[in-house]
C-alpha cells in the first residue's frame, strides 16, 4: 500500500513540475488555426485575384471570420478542460516545490505579444467605420509562475467577459517564465496584472 501512495505521489509530483498537457494543446490549437488562416489567405488571394482589391477584401474578411469563429469555439472548449485539471491538481493539496537558482539570473517575463505568422485581412469598410470616439475596457489578470516558469491558475477579472477570456487565453499560451530567484530558490508565485485596452 505505501509503495503504491509513493508512486502516487512521485506521478503527481511530476504533473507539477511539467506543463499541463491541456495547456499544450491549446498552443496546438492556435498553431493549427494559424496554419490554416494563413493558407487561406495565399489561395484566396490567387482565386480571387480578378477581384477589385476592397470586393477581394471583403471576401477574405467574412471567410477569416468564419474559421477564427471555429477556432474561437475549439480554444474556449480547451480554456474550460485547463480550468478543471488545474481545480482537480490544487484540490489534492499537495506540497510546494521549489527549485535551485541562480541569483545572478534576474526575473523575466516573455513577450506578450502574439507571435502568430497570421495577419488578419482588413476590410475598406471597416476602416472608414472606425469612430473618433476614446473608449476602454480594463481587467485584472491574476495568475501563478511556477517554481519551474510555467503559467498556471489564471484568472481574469473584469465586466468584459470577453475580454477576460481573451487574456486568460493569452497568459496560458506564453512561453516559459525565468521564475523569480530568492535565496537561491524559485517557487511558485502569485502575481497580479492590471490590463487595459484603449480603443480610438
């Protein structure tokens, strides 16, 4: 029976000290939605090459749209299965872990911006609708780092639901943290990020 809780213990163990397997696949999801937008846009824009630029335009735009509204479907589905691993992890209260660092190696964050190869199509239309008014939305995105750089636990808390998802999406697809070194450890960390979008 011991030896049985240890290897447990020893599996769980290994969950904590790895990224979740939900989490890498909505990195796969992004990466294969891009993958198709892209293609899209290179056939689209041979097929429809006899088209005046705005009437080929306003094609793509309704197309894009389309398959960013599949791919918007497919990442919050996997949004909802990362939510519920991580419920099902924190719920076995299992102890932290921590990790030797170097302390000459300073905290870093990774770039949050997209890195994606697709660059959506603009419509004409949607340029000149584009108001003068100076609106914005705000959230507040809290989230743990890992002892080992990984994201985890990310919520975000705002009155555009929307735009809450958007940013835990965001958070869970970034790259691996240079987790902060105290003592010559790193462990897992809570942080607050305050967000706001301004729209012109």
């Amino acid at each position: 029976m011991n030896k049985l809780y240890y290897l447990l213990f020893f599996l769980l163990s290994f969950t904590l000290s790895a990224q979740l397997k939900e989490i890498r696949d909505l990195k796969i999801i992004e990466k294969r939605f891009d993958s198709i937008l892209v293609v899209y846009q290179k056939k689209a824009k041979d097929s429809l090459s006899y088209l005046k630029k705005k009437e080929r335009n306003d094609i793509m735009v309704l197309e894009e749209s389309k398959i960013y509204e599949r791919k918007k479907i497919k990442e919050r589905l996997q949004l909802k299965k990362i939510k519920a691993k991580e419920l099902e992890i924190d719920n076995l209260k299992l102890p932290n872990k921590f990790d030797k660092c170097n302390m000459n190696v300073d905290f870093q964050m990774p770039n949050l911006l997209s890195k994606t190869k697709y660059k959506p199509t603009i419509s004409k239309n949607k340029e000149e609708s584009k108001s003068g008014d100076n609106k914005s939305i705000s959230s507040s995105v809290i989230f743990q780092v890992t002892y080992d750089g990984y994201i985890r636990n990310v919520n975000a808390i705002g009155e555009n639901a929307d735009f809450n998802t958007e940013l835990e999406l965001t958070l869970y697809k970034l790259e691996r943290w240079t987790p902060r070194c105290l003592n010559g450890f790193t462990k897992t960390e809570k942080y607050r990020l305050p967000v706001t979008m301004n729209f012109n």
